[in-house]
C-alpha cells in the first residue's frame, strides 16, 4: 500500500469514527491552573538561529512556551480576580478602587484521549480582565480586545493526542481599562472544553426566539448555523423540536443541509404553537427548543436552548407593554462586583443579589456598562427579571462590531432581554460620527436580532441638530430629568426611557453626614449634582405615563469610583445596598415606592443614641405605602401624618431611650408596623445563612450575615469590632465584607469588623461524594462566640479536564541526518544553519536509513534546579541510547527495547542543551517514543 493511500485510509477513518460520539461534551476547565501575578519578560531574542525560529508557529518562548518551568508558580481554580487580593494603595488607580491589577500569567496542562482525534475541540473563555493573548502548545491562537466578551477558540489544529501534553498559557495586560470602576484583574469568568462532532451546531448558533404572528399564533423560526470540520462534505438532518417544562413535544421540524468540508451553513425550521403560557415576571415560563443534527440516521450532536414567550411594546405615549399589559421599568444599573469577590461571583451570589433586588421591586436590571455572564442571563429569565443588555465599546469599525455580534448571537435568545443599548454616555452623541456609528451599529444589531428595539445611555446631545438619538429606536436618559417634557414635546413619535438616574449617597447605618470622615447620612439628602434624591428621581418617573420607566444608579455599592470622594474611601455610595448587599434606607424607600400588594414599613434611624443626646430632636422617618401613618414613642403617641408616597414622612421627636414604633393604616385598618429600640451593650455574636444548605459541589456558596447581639437578643447597630472566623468541614472562606466605603481591611481571609452591627463571610463549598456538614465559627473579644452548622447536600459536580503534573516537558527538538559512522554528540549547529537538522517533537518514531541519528533540545535550569540537582525521564526511549549534556555523557541506555529511561543531573552544574545520540539497525525504529519530563 503506497503512502498515499495509507494517509487517504487514515483520515477517512479518523472522519469516519470520530461521528460515533453523540452530542456534545462540555468539560470544565477551571481547575488546577499555575498562576503568577506580574508580567514575565520574554527573553531578548539576539542572533539569526533565535530570530529564524522566533518567527515559526509553536515557537513561542518566554512563560508561552510548553516547556517553561511554572512549577513554583501559584496553583489556583478559576474564576479568579487578583486584583481584590491586594491590598488597597493610595497610589492606585481612584476608579480602580486603589487596587493594583498589572500584568498576570495563567498556565494549564492538560492531555487529549487518543479517542478525541478528529472531533472539533474549542476552548472557551468566558471573561478575561483585561485584554488577553492565548498561546496554545507555543503557537498565539487568540487576542481578546474586551474584557466582557467571551473567547471562542478552535484548538483542532493544534491538538497533541495521548501522552503528548498540551499546554495553554494565557497573558493578562489587566493594566488596561475599559472602565472608570472597578474592572478586577485576571480570568473571572468560567473556561471550558467543548468536544463536538466534526459536524456540529456552532457556538451560540441556535436562533430560536418565539414571535407572535399576526393570526395570533406563535412562531419560532428556529436558525440553526452548522460546521464541518471533517475532511468530506455532508448532508445532514437538522431536526427541531419545542418542548414543554415537563417534556411534552409540542411541535418538530426536520431538514436536510449541505455543509462543505471547513465550511459553515445555516437552516431556518419554523415551529408554530398556540397559547403557550407566557413568560411574565411573575410566572416566567420557559420552554426548551432541542436541535437535533443527524448523519445517516445516527445523532451527531444535539443541544438544548431555552426560550419564552412574551411581546414587548414601548409606546411613545403610554410607556411599557410586556404581554399588552402596562409595566413601569422599576429597574437598577450594577457593576459586576461583590465584597471580597470582586468580578470573580459565583452564580449562587449572583442569584444571592438579583433575589435581594427582587424583594426590593425591582423588575428590570441594566447590565452597566458591559455583557453580563450567560449564567447571570438565565438567573434573570428564570426569576422573572427583565434586562438591558450593554455594549461596551462604542466602536463601529470590525473589531467592536465583532464585539457587538458576538454580544446579540450569545445573548438572543433569553426571554429576559428587552433592550439592547449600544453605549454608555458617549462625547460624541451630540455629533455627526456619534449618529453614524450608531446607525451602523444598530443595523447590525437588526440583521441579528429584530424582535427587541436598540437604545443607547443618553447624557447629552438630545437637542443637537444631527445626534444619536435619531438614530436608535428608544431614547435612553441619564440624568436628563430636565428634557424629560421638553424631548417628548419635540419628538412625541419616539418611545422614551430613563436608562440611569438618581446617583444619591448614603453611608448604610449612618445618620449624621460628616464631609471629614466622607460619611453620607441616610435619610436620602445627598445626591451628586447631576442627579437626584431616590424620592425625586422617581417621582418625576412615576408622574410621565410615556416614560417607560427608570433605572437607578445603582443597586450595589461597587468598588472604585468613590465619589464624590477619593482616598481613603475606595467603593461608591451610590448603592440601594451596600457592597454585601445590606440594604440602606433606600431599599425601604424603593419597596414602599415599587411593591404593590405588599404593606410596607421601616422606620430611621436605630434608636441608640448617646446620653447627651436625651431630649434633643432626633429625625425620624417612616417609610411607608400606607396612607396614613401613626408614630409612637414608648407608648405615646407622637402624631400621626398623611403618608407621601414620594417624599415619605419625618419628624422631630425629643430623644429618650426605649421604643420607637410607626404604625400603617388604609381606610382606618392597620396593615403594618414597625418598631426600633433601644438595646443593650453588646454580648454574643450571631451567624444567619442566606440558606439552610449548600450543594457540595465545589462551586456552590454562600452569604452568612454577621451580627452582635445584647443580652435579650436584639442587634445591636453601632458595633464594629473585629471578628475572627475558622472553619471546618468540606468547604472555605472566599469573602469577609462589611459594606464600608471606607475600610481598608482586606478582603480575603478570615478576619472582619463589624460596620454599623453588621458583617459578611461567604464560604464556598468542596466536592464531596457524601452528605457532610461545615462548621463555621464566629469570635470577638469579650463576646460569647457563634457556631454555625451548615448541612453540605451531596450534588452532582462539573465533569472537568482532568488535572496533570506541572513538570517541564522537553517537547521542542532538532534532529540531525542519520548517518552510517557515529556522529559527534558535542557537533555544534551553525546559528546560520536551518536546513541540516530538521524539527522534531516526542511521541513518535523514526525508520532509520543509517546506523545513527541524534536529537537535541535546550533546557534552562532554575537557580532551584542548579542547587538541588534534577533529573530527565525519557519515556518509552526506543533504541540504544547516549544522553549528553552541554558535551558531557550523563547517561546511557544499552538495550533497543522501548522503555521509559531516566537519567540525573547533577547538582550545582549548569546545563543548557540535551543530546540524544541513537544507535540502531538500519530499517528498525528508535526516537522517542513517549514524552520527555524534566523534573
């Protein structure tokens, strides 16, 4: 059989078993990753030898390169943000929230069954602070110019299969920003492994957004894009299915589509339904559309998208329609980040922060300024959350409108999306380039997606001749409380929209404002001056039926941007809650102002204030959506007021200890109360879980409340010492928090103060194969200490890319001619030579043609590995064999047979180059016939 008919066979082979996988395998990549925070030089290539192969694929040096010793390195799991591990530095960036972010290095190893030979291989990065370059076995496989965006990455090509190790090395520049907040540093984001089928559904490459036709019924022109990766066209069958919450198909379609050989295709199956139940905020159903691709009647890959049913309407007159029926957007802004997490959150704290945000009212969320996770997308389809999904580069020119494609393909399908907003409060908005790159980007919005209108953040420019606004379907306002009548009176064929308001400060459990000490009472007095006060801000909102609703800046405090302060403060005050998420007062203001048929009261401020302070007047608000409202002080009563629903209601009430109760009525019937007391010193601590349990799954966490207590139990506000955590059990501390703007304690670790009575640790949960339970204990000094039990519930864990050793491999040779007469090991190749020895990798064999043949590779010893000696494992070495180092025999094996051969490298000897000297017969087979280790 001739040589060429050998390679036909081999591939088609290889095309055709590689189709007997079903589906697609989506393996975890997050474990076991070499970190180094800092940037790593590349060496200074000098001389023509280094220069030529500088410029070769899989020539990468420096840390890219497989062979780099990162055994010292960090070993981590991801996600990770580096930056909120350091400590706060006044030098840094204010924005940044005075946290250094730099440069860092991630290293992964990992191996490929030979059984994976043909199936298409992509390495997904899901999000990577900031900009990123992606090497993979030594060649650059992928830049990242967002750090929001996500990286898809074909690794077919470059795949080395069975012991052969792959190695990815990823740079991180996180020095550059994209943001004026807190943007952490590092991969925070989830990676992984996906395995397909030669043939398979691209990624984010199922379109299946229901729409209502006009008849009334509903329709899911379902575009399925399909690749072949294989080396033959195919025709496949592309089936389609709708299918209930409990699996009853409803409706399928099946197609046949033609897809050349490295090429892609796509096929629209269109599935028609009647009265689905809808997706509401209350009730957000979800359906799963299941696409099905088959070749000669067997499966080959398969995926399964959730999709609801729901209209959306923006009227120029009468604001917001989901379903037909009137909704006000009572939304919030959020930056991504969380005390003692920064962007690295895990999705049981993002679930933690949209319930939060979900009991406060709010029905609408605005990913600022940037793509939120998928993860986070399916929270919000699932709770009933709507969204405006954020572009973050205003850019039309192909790398950003790259960006914008990939933001609408991944995202389109969440029943959750609403708005798709382009930018952020751009310069150039009020100007001609602003409109025509608005109009550019919103077409390529419209080719991807035309069920949901485009809008961009407006902070200016409204009322110039030629602006953004003319060329978006919903006008965005930021602050623009002012050109709310004025703008509808101009343009009352256009549906308008708050996207950002408010910006009011508060300090959570602060009640005097103390500029020296950048402290914010909270009675909702302060707000920066562009914006307004929580009560204002929604007010104007409320009273114009054609706005569609608003979205306060912000939800949560976030790190970074602390205005209108800098140093020391170092995380905002704009948030409804703080950075833990404990609500301040707004939070009660918004549920007075938001939740309909729920009673609401909360009175401010606590009610422990100094000796001195008896008989002064203390300022006392309730917050209420009762219409009348009575306070009480121990028992009598102060007065009793008509309730604003906007302004809520205050008074001035002589300050003596004990009782503070408010009291709500409708039509004279009381529908809530509240009260606020004078405690005791402080006497023991108390641990309160968000929940009862946790999964052991090894992702899994969650937010325990710290608190002081007195002597009758009641939380006694005005703590702040430090607390002391240990833990044991199957789990471990991510985060201590405690809502501070201005605490410079860290974030990691096991020790917190209180702030205002309150503090938080998260714990994250291992992978355990039983029921277990973790133990977390609280303590403080002259406090009797809190042990809280949590139940670990056995769940199933992520399947992962296994792990595998950190050692250096020698995978970069050169062989030399074969030749009859022995050869010199210690021959040096001419720097100018490129011809007379050939590249050479390990895992295969050589046929010989003469009696000898030599490889040779160059090492570079750590200082560690000079002083401790080290030693080279020769795996499966086939052939008579002589090791040389730096011109010096270290070793020789003297049987032909393959086996794995290892020889040692002295102490305190500095070597830099490896020769491998083989003697064989001439048509037997010697080389390397596993991998080289160096350890």
């Amino acid at each position: 059989m001739n040589l060429f008919l050998k390679k036909t066979v081999y591939f088609a082979c290889i095309f055709l078993c590689s189709f007997l996988t079903q589906a697609q395998e989506k393996l975890s990549f997050n474990k076991g990753w070499k970190f180094y925070e800092g940037d790593v030089p590349f060496p200074v290539i000098k001389g023509h030898g280094q220069s030529y192969m500088n410029a070769k694929a899989g020539s990468a040096s420096g840390a890219a390169a497989p062979g780099y010793d990162d055994h010292n390195w960090r070993t981590l799991n991801l996600p990770h943000d580096w930056a909120i591990e350091n400590p706060c530095d006044s030098t840094e960036n204010v924005s940044q929230g005075y946290r250094k972010r730099g440069f860092g290095w991630y290293r992964r190893k990992f191996k490929l069954d030979p059984s994976d030979r043909g199936k298409h291989l992509e390495l997904q990065f899901e999000g990577i602070a900031t900009y990123a370059t992606i090497w993979i076995n030594g060649s650059v496989v992928h830049r990242n110019w967002c750090g929001y965006t996500s990286s898809y990455i074909d690794i077919t090509p470059f795949a080395k299969y069975g012991d052969e190790v792959n190695t990815i090395a990823v740079r991180v520049d996180a020095n550059s920003m994209e943001g004026w907040w807190y943007e952490g540093a590092g991969i925070y984001r989830d990676t992984w492994l996906i395995k397909r089928s030669p043939v398979h559904i691209i990624t984010d490459g199922v379109y299946a957004n229901p729409v209502k036709l006009a008849s009334g019924r509903w329709e899911i022109p379902a575009e399925i894009s399909l690749q072949n990766t294989g080396s033959k066209p195919v025709i496949a069958q592309v089936e389609v299915g709708l299918y209930t919450t409990a699996g009853k198909l409803l409706e399928k379609k099946e197609q046949s589509i033609t897809i050349n050989t490295l090429d892609t295709n796509s096929v629209t199956l269109k599935i028609q339904t009647s009265n689905p139940a809808l997706w509401t905020l209350e009730s957000p159903t979800l359906y799963q559309v299941k696409t099905i691709v088959k070749l000669n009647g067997g499966i080959i890959d398969s995926l399964s998208t959730k999709c609801g049913f729901r209209t959306l309407k923006f009227d120029a007159d009468s604001g917001f329609f989901l379903n037909g029926k009137h909704v006000k957007l009572k939304g919030v802004c959020n930056h991504l980040d969380h005390a003692g997490l920064g962007v690295a959150v895990p999705d049981a704290i993002q679930e933690f922060r949209l319930r939060k945000l979900k009991e406060m009212g709010v029905n609408a969320y605005r990913c600022s300024h940037n793509p939120p996770s998928a993860s986070f997308l399916d929270l919000c389809d699932r709770m009933g959350i709507m969204v405006m999904d954020e572009n973050r580069n205003f850019n039309s020119s192909p790398e950003y409108v790259r960006q914008l494609q990939w933001l609408i393909r991944r995202d389109r399908n969440h029943p959750s999306i609403i708005l798709w907003s382009v930018f952020n409060e751009e310069p150039m908005q009020g100007t001609e380039i602003g409109y025509q790159m608005v109009r550019r980007m919103s077409h390529e919005v419209k080719k991807l997606d035309a069920t949901r209108p485009v809008t961009a953040a407006m902070n200016g420019g409204l009322f110039d001749p030629v602006n953004v606004s003319q060329a978006v379907d919903i006008v965005g306002f930021n602050y623009q409380i002012w050109a709310y009548d004025r703008f509808h009176k101009e343009n009352p064929t256009i549906p308008l929209t708050s996207s950002e308001d408010v910006s009011a400060f508060m300090t959570r459990g602060e009640y005097t404002t103390n500029n020296s000490k950048h402290v914010f009472d909270s009675y909702d007095t302060h707000a920066a001056d562009w914006g307004a006060t929580h009560r204002n801000g929604w007010k104007a909102i409320a009273e114009r039926p054609y706005l569609a609703g608003g979205f306060v800046w912000t939800g949560f405090d976030y790190h970074g941007e602390p205005t209108p302060h800098a140093w020391p403060t170092v995380s905002s005050f704009f948030g409804i809650m703080d950075l833990c998420g404990f609500p301040k007062t707004a939070y009660y203001i918004h549920q007075a102002q938001w939740l309909e048929g729920k009673a609401v009261m909360h009175l401010i401020p606590d009610w422990n204030w100094p000796a001195d302070s008896i008989g002064k007047n203390i300022k006392v608000m309730a917050i209420s959506n009762a219409e009348t409202v009575k306070l009480f002080l121990n028992g009598k009563l102060i007065g009793e007021q008509k309730a604003d629903k906007y302004e809520m209601n205050t008074w001035r009430v002589p300050y003596q200890p004990g009782k503070l109760m408010a009291i709500g009525y409708v039509r004279g019937k009381e529908i809530s109360r509240y009260t606020v007391e004078t405690t005791g010193a402080p006497v023991r601590l108390a641990l309160n879980p968000d929940r009862a349990s946790v999964k052991g799954n090894g992702i899994d966490a969650l937010p325990i409340t710290v608190e002081a207590l007195d002597s009758k139990g009641r939380a006694v506000p005005y703590a702040n010492f430090k607390v002391n955590f240990t833990l044991s059990g199957p789990g471990r501390i991510v985060s201590v928090g405690n809502g501070d703007p201005n605490s410079h304690e860290p974030e990691k670790g096991n020790v917190r103060s209180l702030f205002n009575g309150l503090a938080q640790v998260i714990i994250q949960t291992d992978e355990t194969s039983t029921d277990q339970t973790i133990t977390l204990i609280a303590s403080a000094e002259g406090m009797k200490p809190a042990q809280l039990v949590i139940p670990v519930k056995q769940a199933p864990a992520l399947s992962y890319v296994p792990v595998i050793s950190s050692n250096q491999l020698l995978d970069k040779w050169l062989m030399s001619e074969m030749s009859i007469s022995k050869p010199d090991p210690k021959k040096e190749i001419a720097e100018n030579d490129m011809n007379s020895w050939q590249p050479s990798t390990t895992g295969k064999l050589q046929k010989m043609t003469g009696k000898y043949v030599m490889y040779r590779s160059n090492i570079k010893l750590s200082k560690q590995q000079v002083e401790r000696g080290s030693e080279i494992l020769f795996k499966q070495l086939t052939g008579k064999a002589e090791i040389w180092a730096n011109g010096e025999k270290i070793g020789e094996k003297t049987n032909a047979e393959p086996s794995d051969f290892k020889v040692g490298l002295p102490k305190d000897k500095t070597y830099s180059q490896i020769t491998v000297l083989f003697q064989s017969g001439v048509n037997e087979k010697t080389g390397f016939g596993g991998v080289v280790e160096f350890r």
